[in-house]
C-alpha cells in the first residue's frame, strides 16, 4: 500500500530525476579532467612515472575512502555527503588550476579521489532509498545510464575546451560547473527518508559484525571485484591488443564507443526486466558468464567485425550483470546500512580494475593478450561461482 502511494505520488519521479540528473552532471564535471590531468601533469615535468603515480593515487584512494565513507553516510545522512563531496570537488578543480609542479598534482588528486568516494556511494544508497522495492531494478537502471552518460560525454568535453581554451581554464570551467551542481543540490535535493533522523539511530557494533557476516553482501562484493577485474582487462589493455592488430586509431575509438553505448542503453529495459523477474541474482549471473565468454573471445579476435561483435557482446553483459547487481546490494542489507554496502561496492569497482592494470602487464608480457584476456575471463567467472554459492542462501532462508 505504501508502495503504491509512492509510485502514484510525484515524489519517487521527482526525486530520482533529480538523482539522475546530479549524477550524470557530477560525472561530467568530474571526468572532463581525468584524460587531461596526465597532459598537464607532462607539460609541468612529469615523468611517465609520475603520471602513473598521480593516477594510481586517484583510484586508490578512491577505492580505499568509499567504504568508510559510506558508513558516514548512514550515521549522518546522505544530502551533507553528497554537497561536501561536490566542495571538495570544486576546490581541488580550483587548486588545479593554480598549480606549478607535479608534486601540486598528486596531492590535489589524493583528495579528488576524496571527492568522489564521498559522491558515488552516497548517491547510490539515495536511488534505493527513494525507490520502492518493486522498482529497484528500473531506478539503478535509470542512475546508471546517467552517470555513464556523464563518463562518456566528460573527457570529449574536456579534450575540446582544454583544446580550445587550455589546460588551466578548463580547471576553472569544471570548477564553475562543480559549482552550479553543488548549488542546484542544496536547493533539489531533499533528504532520503532513510537517514533524515541518522543521529538518532547509530549502528551498533553488533550491527555492523552482522552486516560483515552477511553471506549474500560478500557474494555481491566478490563478483564485482571480479567484473571489474575483467573491466579493468578490457579499458587498461585493449588499446595496446588492437593496435597490435595493426588496428587504426579511429577504428579503435569505435570499438571502445560501441562497448560503452551498449552498455549504457541497455540499463533501462535490463532494470525493468529485473524488477519482472523478481529474482535478480539470475539476471547477474547471466550477465557475469556472458562477461566471462566476451573476453575470452575479445582475446581470440583478429579482425575488426569480430573485435565490434565481441566489444558490444562485453558492453552487453556489463549491463545484464551490474544493473540487477545494484538493486540486489540494497535489497540484501537493512535499509540503514545501505551507505556502507555501497561504498564496499564502490571500492570493489575501483579495486578491481587498479589490480588488474597492475598485475596483467606481466601475464601479457610473458603469455600474450590472448592469454592474459582468457586469465581474466576465468577470474570473472571464479568469482561468479562464489557469488553464486553466497546468494543462494539469501534464497534459502525465504
């Protein structure tokens, strides 16, 4: 009866198209620096080392930061989070601008990371707190295509205002846009029901022993940090496989946008699917074993229809298998500790594809891309199994 209620009221719409459309903006402002830092970072003096260090820096601290943050979240609220994340943004976008040396770089990225970890989390643990039960599944799908979206379009509009204008008033302009975001939200967004009274209710210790205990979270958890092991496969080294390939840079581009356009406009009709089929952790699995075959046959490719076929197979099952995954991850925790599953979730993703940039280059260096993309294709599907074994006892106490 609730439930109905909420979906008939305008509210659930308003606030998700809200959320959506935050996230998609916060992206952008976010990712139109991310492929122009390491330009920058070169014109100021940096070494390829360097540039690796300052990236590196980024995605573990965002990894490291998005669980701890997302328990702050659920102790005292998500709307304080959410705008201190998008500050936090604004300044270090500001601080970029104004920097001489490398070193400047590193640090500002170590709170960038800071910045995000405090945003995606939170966000995601407000879509489920405003979205009825029954919707899940269509709501991750909509918040999802959004801050894809928002990925995509980024770092095109960063490389063109950065072309146009230079590196430091493209800061200036991500900053400004930072800026209209953080405002807007004051205004918009209106606290979760979830955690508008977090201090009031803190999590025990007891509590949290046994959300760490929760068999179907940690299934969850693992077979993201596997699909993101088999992403960062897929982002960190396929340029280097299809130029190999004698592949040229234009057709690469294409592989690379067909993966993410595929990716992101199956979201929507995937997240109504799970909500129809009402046992999501079908449709994940599915989607993760799709994951496992498209790169072992991404690494058996050789000509540019096939590397296509297999590039949209791969952003295919990124969506088959995140989607329902999202929804799942708040369906299997309290309501009031979804800030902390989140961010766990958040950490796995940018774990996962930092572990695998960091350890494939050997695996290729000695065996080949074929070989390292059937590693990793066998990775995602090991930790399939164990989501498989961990979710099946959610199912077995109903």
């Amino acid at each position: 009866m609730i439930e109905r209620e909420l979906l008939s009221s305008n509210s659930y719409r308003f606030s998700l198209t809200v959320c959506c459309l935050l996230g998609f903006a916060s992206y952008v402002a976010s990712y139109m620096r991310i492929p122009v830092v390491p330009l920058f970072a070169k014109e100021l003096g940096a070494d390829p080392v360097m540039v690796g260090l300052i990236n590196s820096t980024f995605l573990l601290t965002t990894g490291i930061c998005a669980f701890p943050l997302g328990m702050v979240a659920d102790r005292y609220g998500r709307r304080p989070l959410i705008h201190a994340g998008l500050l936090l943004s604004l300044v270090t976008a500001l601080l970029l601008a104004v920097s001489h040396f490398p070193w400047h770089l590193l640090l500002i990225y170590i709170f960038f990371g800071l910045g995000l970890a405090a945003i995606g989390p939170t966000l995601m643990a407000y879509v489920a707190d405003i979205s009825p039960s029954t919707h899940l599944g269509r709501s991750y799908g909509a918040y999802t295509l959004a801050i894809y979206s928002g990925m995509s379009l980024g770092p095109a509009l960063g490389g063109l205002i950065s072309q146009w204008l230079g590196f430091r008033l493209l800061f200036v302009a991500s900053a400004a846009l930072t800026g209209l975001i953080t405002w807007l939200a004051w205004i918009f967004l209106p606290e979760s029901g979830a955690a508008s009274h977090p201090a009031a209710a803190p999590v025990s210790a007891s509590s949290r022993q046994r959300l760490l205990r929760n068999r179907p979270l940690w299934g969850c958890w693992t077979v993201t940090l596997g699909g993101c092991f088999g992403l960062g496969m897929f982002i960190t080294f396929a340029p280097l496989f299809l130029q190999a390939q004698h592949l040229q840079v234009g057709r690469i581009g294409l592989i690379f946008g067909l993966q993410a356009a595929v990716n992101a406009l199956s979201r929507i009709p995937l997240g109504r699917l799970s909500d129809r089929l009402n046992r999501r952790w079908l449709l994940a699995t599915a989607g993760f074993l799709t994951l496992s075959g498209a790169l072992a046959l991404f690494g058996l490719s050789r000509s540019f229809s096939q590397f296509l076929l297999t590039s949209g197979l791969l952003g295919f099952a990124m969506g088959l298998g995140f989607t329902p995954l999202g929804a799942l991850i708040a369906e299997v925790v309290p309501t009031a500790d979804r800030g902390l599953a989140m961010g766990g979730y958040n950490t796995c993703i940018y774990v996962g594809m930092m572990l695998s940039s960091a350890l494939m280059g050997g695996i290729i260096s000695r065996r080949g891309f074929g070989a390292g993309y059937l590693l990793a294709a066998l990775v995602v599907a090991l930790a399939t199994g164990i989501f498989l074994l961990l979710i099946r006892e959610r199912d077995s106490r109903k």
